[in-house]
C-alpha cells in the first residue's frame, strides 16, 4: 500500500502511538503466515523529486495494511515499481 498524507497532515503523539499498534495487528491477521514473514515493512523511496511512503506486508493481511492510520493520510493500492523490489527469504534445507 502506498501512504500519501494530505496538505493537512500533522500528527500528533497519540496517533503515531494508535498507528503504531495498527501496523502490530498486521501479524495477527496474517493467520497461519509464519512470524518471520508476517512483519510489516514501512519503506520510502524517492522517484522524480518525490517522496513516497509504501507499507509491505503479507496479502492475507492487505485490509488491515488498507486501513488508514492517521487522520489526513490517504492509502492506495501500490501499483508495480520496479524501484524497489521485495525481499525474497529462501528456504532452508531441513534436516
């Protein structure tokens, strides 16, 4: 999800707090998602001059990474940027 705050965007403590344990209910939605893949990533990018915000997380939990934490921040659907790739974790061999 990309994060876009409007003109009107100050938050204040509270929120940052209030968005802080939005983003750790991240890992109870993601039901049977393993912990380490459960995890919520904020990263920034700057493309063209502009900042942007993006929230990665798992895709069982994309409606609670959709919901919007503060007041004068708008959520969309990231589209495909190619700027910043996911991180892949490979599987070890379990013996």
């Amino acid at each position: 999800m990309e994060v876009v705050p409007t003109s009107s965007f100050d938050p204040g403590e509270g929120e940052v707090m209030r968005f802080g344990r939005h983003l750790a209910r991240v890992h109870y939605a993601a039901g049977g998602t393993p912990a380490r893949g459960s995890a919520v990533r904020v990263r920034y990018s700057a493309e063209g001059g502009r900042m942007h915000c993006y929230l990665e997380g798992p895709a069982e939990a994309a409606a609670v990474l959709a919901m919007p934490g503060f007041a004068g921040v708008e959520v969309r659907a990231a589209g495909a940027r190619s700027a910043i790739a996911p991180v892949r974790f490979s599987q070890r061999d379990a013996r």
